[in-house]
C-alpha cells in the first residue's frame, strides 16, 4: 500500500508491505520507498532487527537479498519485529546511480537527515526518528557499485564502548565472510551505520559485490547472514548455520583503523592491478601500474604496497582519478 511517512502502521501484525511516499524536490510526484514490517505471532522480542539495501543504487548484492527477505519471513514462526527496506534511496536505485539523481545527495552521508530537507535528508531523518527506534540490530548491505572492489566482508567501525564493541563483531560473524572489516569512521561522515552506532544500536554494514553485478555468492552471504542474525537472537527457531563450504576457515579479522591506510591515487591514470583482493601482500610489494597514454614509450608508474597485510580494497575502475582512494591494506588484529 502507498502510505505517507507517518501513515507507516509499524504495529500492524503480521507482514505488510509498503510503499512510502516521499514528494520529489521541484515536480508534482513522489519517491515510493518500498519498506516491509513483519510482526512476529510467537510473542515480543526486545532485539527487533532492521534490514537495508540499496543505500547506494548501483549496488544489488543487498537490494536483492532483502526483497527475498520480504517475501520469505514468516510471521507466524517468528517472535518480534523486522523492518525491510531493500531501496532505501529508491530513486538511485531506479537510476542505478550511487547518488540520488533528484538532489545529487549520497544517502550514506546523509544522516541524521532532516525533516525539512531534500528528498536524501527526509528519508534519513525518517530512519533516524521512526525506523531505528524500533530495533537492537541494525544491518546495512552494502557492495562496492563501480568505485571499490572489496573481498566478501562485514564491517563496522571501532567502537569505545566495549560491550557494543563485542556484540557488534558477533553479529558480524553471522554471515559467515572470510574478513571482518574494522574500518575508519574518519572517511566520510553521516553514515546510516555511524548514526546507529552512536544510538548505542548493533550496527554492521558489509561489502558483497561490486562492479554493479548481482553476485550469487553475496546475495547467499548477505540473505543467510540475516537468517543467523534472527536465529540468534530468537526471532526465529534452529542455529546458526555456516554458509561457506565445510572446512572454511572462520573469518579474519582485520583493520585499516587509521586514515592513513586509505591510500589516494597519487594522479589521473589507467589502473592496472596485479594484487589480487584479499590476498596477504608484503611492505613494497607491486600491487599495480598507472598508465599514461600522453606518451606509450613512457614507464607506466608503480604502486607498492606501503604496509604487509591483507588487501582488502582495491579502485574498481580502471579511470582512478588523482585523490580516490587507490588501495586499502587492513592488518590483522591479533588478540
């Protein structure tokens, strides 16, 4: 059903699928964000658990995931409540874009939104104000669109409380990736997971996909991931389940803390890698060459590794400009 924003009925029972309608900036129209309440008959459940896609438009790994969850949740075998939003900014969804094309704003640098602003900022403070007051868990689904590439991982950022800390890298084990992420919240600012964690919420994002593709491998991690999410914390019956094949390892975790791990592309060029994601690399180690086609008889320029660890980043395209972030080496944490 089309609703106004306040007109969402989040304790309606049973499953109800919305579209919400947020008016457009500068025409008669609106944005329909699609949102999916599930009301659990087995009883309350404090640890209500929240579910985004397509934060970012050109990311499908979790649009996908989600809309499955739409379909697949069963109110009368689940406690508690889950909120869904497979295409959270719909219009760079439809669009394909990483912004949203109605007001050029990224929705993951959006929050805590505003009431009174554009399209991006009403929705994120309709997140903030109305969504994650209803939740414990909240999980953002993220894959790299065309600027990153990423291996399979969950992510969060480092958290001083130290309760928050441990929850948080638990749930992040759920989905069952071969890294879990510790990285810079110095990057960018309003992002939907830095508003969550500072609500005292355990919050994760993850990257399961990139180059605007629907991988298979990251829509299973990130659907069956939410699946372990709600076993454990007993909105649904049975136990966690391992997702990788028997004999995986459990996953690594790692971490690019500091912001100087997040190393720029030091001029325009065309990106060769030679590294491949994920994989342990050693300090000088050759991870790629930056072309330049001004001249062909020119050296192409060498990028080195400036630290040993693991690469868990690495530019998409091949068009890098000077200032995007190049690579990204996370060491391990050992404990």
């Amino acid at each position: 059903m089309i609703v106004e924003p306040q007109a969402v009925d989040f304790d309606r029972p049973g499953v109800t699928h919305y579209q919400v309608a947020f008016p457009l900036d500068g025409t008669w129209g609106y944005s329909l964000v699609p949102l999916t309440v599930v009301n659990g008959a087995l009883g309350r459940n404090a640890n209500g658990v929240l579910v985004f896609g397509g934060t970012h438009g050109n990311e499908y790994e979790g649009q996908i995931a989600v809309k499955r969850l739409c379909r697949d949740l069963d109110p009368a075998r689940m406690a508690g409540r889950v909120v869904l939003m497979p295409q959270l900014s719909e219009s760079a969804c439809v669009a394909n874009t990483r912004i949203s094309p109605v007001d050029g704003v990224n929705m993951n640098r959006a929050f805590p939104g505003n009431a009174r602003g554009t399209l991006s900022a009403r929705i994120a403070h309709f997140v903030t104000t109305r969504v994650f007051p209803l939740g414990r868990v909240v999980i953002d689904l993220h894959s790299g669109g065309r600027e990153g590439a990423f291996p399979l991982c969950t992510s969060f950022h480092p958290i001083p409380d130290a309760a928050q800390a441990a929850e948080i890298e638990t749930v992040a084990r759920l989905f069952d990736p071969p890294f879990l992420f510790i990285y810079s919240s110095a990057m960018a600012s309003g992002l939907l997971t830095d508003e969550a964690e500072a609500l005292g919420k355990i919050a994760i994002g993850g990257e399961f996909g990139a180059g605007e593709t629907a991988d298979p491998v990251g829509i299973r991690h990130a659907y069956e991931g939410v699946w372990n999410v709600l076993r454990h914390y007993g909105l649904v019956e049975g136990p966690v389940r391992a997702i990788r094949p028997a004999g995986a390892a459990a996953p690594r975790l790692v971490a690019a803390a500091e912001l100087a791990a997040y190393v720029p592309c030091p001029r325009d060029g065309v990106w060769e890698p030679l590294a491949e994601l994920g994989a342990a690399v050693e300090a000088g180690e050759l991870l790629g060459r930056l072309h330049d086609f001004a001249d062909q008889a020119e050296a192409p320029r060498e990028i080195r590794a400036d630290r040993a660890g693991y690469l868990l980043m690495t530019h998409r395209s091949a068009r890098p400009v000077k200032g995007q972030t190049l690579f990204v080496i996370a060491q391990e944490v050992v404990r």
